[in-house]
C-alpha cells in the first residue's frame, strides 16, 4: 500500500476500505476554501471525503490538524516546486522574476483549485483563537519570503546587484506583490490580465540591477 493511502472503514458494515489520502486532503482543501475554516463543520467534510467521524478522527485527529496537512500538502505540492526552482536557478535575476511571477499567477488560477492562494486566504480569513494555525500560515508566508531574500542575496554575491541594493526591502515587496496577486486571483481576475500586471514586477529592481535584462 502506497504511503498516501489510508485504511478507513467505510460506512455501514463491513471490512475497512482504504482511500488516498491526497485525494482526501484535496478535498478537504476545497471545502476549506469556499467555506472558510469556522464553517467548515467535520460533519461537511467528512460527506465531501466520503468518510464516517471514526474514520474521520483515525485518519486526521481533528479538524485543525486536517487542515494543517492540507495547506501543508498544498504547499508542497504546488509552491515547493516553484520556489526552489526559483532559488535555486543561475539565471539573470530580472527575467528569472518574470517566468516566476507568470508562473505563479498560472498556480494562483489554476482550474483544478479553487482560485487565490490557500496560505494567503488563510491568513486573511482565520480567527484570532486559532493561534496553531496562524502561527504555522504566518511561517510558510515567511519562508516565500525568505525565498526571494536568499536568491536577491545569490544575485548580490554574483555581482549582479550593486551593494547598495536593498535585499530585505526588495524581498518583502516581492513577498507583498504575491500575496496581492493572491487576492486579485480570488476576485476571479483574469489569467491574461493577472499575467500582464505581474509583468511590471521584476522592473522594481531596475535601480540596483548592473544590467537590466
């Protein structure tokens, strides 16, 4: 049996049956996103995944600690790859930021999720209480910007960026531009116009770039 997949038992009588568990997590993603985290009752869930509570509280413990796997498998799954590509690319930085932003408003509208990103959602639409699940959305919102810190710093030590340039400064607005984009991606804007706007970005570093690409 594959490590994604879960023994559960199924409803009514019978032998457990197993179910992936990505598939379950996506999902419950779903949920998530359209309803909110409050809103979003174990009862709703487990209808959406097509699990019992038992299997339900086996498989995942509670509601938050599904949905921390969630938007920690999110993660994963659709950010990791791009931000380590990104970091760790040896390409010139400003046309390296424009494949990252486009590619990153085609993740933001992606038809197989529901639009924005889950990370930045969350942020915006958690409750103070829930203080476990801020604390780990405000950590992966810093290690994007952490990212763009340690590649902006790669460019520096290559010579690519004078020394006065202004790394932290310039990582927290690349960090905010993807947030925003986040948003505009939730307000259903589309890709082509998501995609012309993120276009500008990379122009930020003009002033501090030795040869603007």
């Amino acid at each position: 049996m594959s490590d994604n997949t879960t023994l559960v038992s199924a409803k009514g009588k019978g032998r457990p049956r197993s179910f992936d568990r990505d598939t379950a997590l996506m999902t419950a993603l779903r949920i998530f996103w359209k309803l909110g985290y409050e809103p979003a009752s174990v009862s709703i869930l487990c209808k959406a995944m097509e699990i019992n509570p038992p299997s339900f509280y086996a498989a995942f413990k509670s509601k938050e600690m599904l949905f921390l796997e969630a938007i920690t498998f999110y993660e994963k799954r659709y950010w990791t790859p791009l931000l380590t590509a990104f970091e760790n690319s040896d390409a010139p930085l400003k046309p390296l930021l424009r494949d990252f932003f486009n590619k990153a408003a085609a993740i933001l509208l992606n038809p197989e999720t529901p639009s924005g990103c889950m990370v930045v959602l969350a942020a915006i639409n958690i409750a103070p209480k829930e203080e476990r699940i801020a604390a780990v959305v405000k950590e992966l919102r810093q290690q994007t910007r952490d990212v763009f810190a340690r590649r902006l710093q790669k460019s520096l030590d290559k010579g690519e960026l004078y020394l006065n340039a202004k790394l932290a400064s310039l990582a927290d607005t690349f960090n905010i531009m993807l947030e925003g984009m986040s948003i505009q991606a939730k307000d259903a804007m589309p890709l082509k116009d998501l995609q012309e706007a993120a276009k500008l970005i990379p122009n930020l570093i003009d002033p501090y770039i030795k040869d603007p690409q």
